[in-house]
C-alpha cells in the first residue's frame, strides 16, 4: 500500500479499501532489475532488489543469499500520515517481510 497509494495517508483503510496484490506490483514497482530512468524517479515508489552474491554450501536447506534492496521514493511522497516517513515505512515493511 505504501508503494501503491501515494497520498499523504497511504494506510488508510477506508480512503483505501481495495486489495493490492503484490504480485502486479513486480516489474512496475518492484524490480528484479535496478532499471529506474529519470522520468520514472518522479513518479511512484519503487522497490528494486540486486542480486549481490552468495556462499554455496553442501546444504542447500542453508545457504547464504545476500539482496541489495534499494528504495526509490520521490521527495514529494516521503511525507505521509503518522511519525514517519514513507521511504523508512517501506523499509521497515521490507524487514518485517524477511
């Protein structure tokens, strides 16, 4: 929602009571690929994630995957409603997630 909804109250239920389903976000607002062009850095939030690297083990049930998760917010959407502010909102729904 923070990513999609891009008012000053980007979590509110009722100004905002339909769905959003994650996977419609992929390849607009969540990429696998850090393509973000000039035009787009003014427009809506978008998460982009860079694979780094990754300690290959015998055991695949424990292996080491590092993601770089870079998030693109432009200045006019960073306030929102409450005590943060939405680049540090998505960041910590990001952690939550994982």
């Amino acid at each position: 929602m923070l990513l999609d909804n891009t008012d000053l109250d980007p979590l509110n239920k009722e100004k905002h009571p339909e769905q959003i389903n994650g996977i419609s976000l992929l390849n607009k607002l969540i990429r696998i690929v850090p393509l973000v062009t000039a035009e787009e850095q003014n427009t809506k939030s978008k998460i982009v994630i860079i694979f780094s690297g990754s300690d290959i083990t015998s055991n695949s049930d424990n292996e080491n995957i590092v993601l770089n998760i870079v998030v693109y917010c432009p200045f006019k959407e960073w306030l929102i409603t409450g005590d943060t502010i939405r680049p540090f909102a998505i960041m910590s729904e990001i952690r939550k997630s994982l």
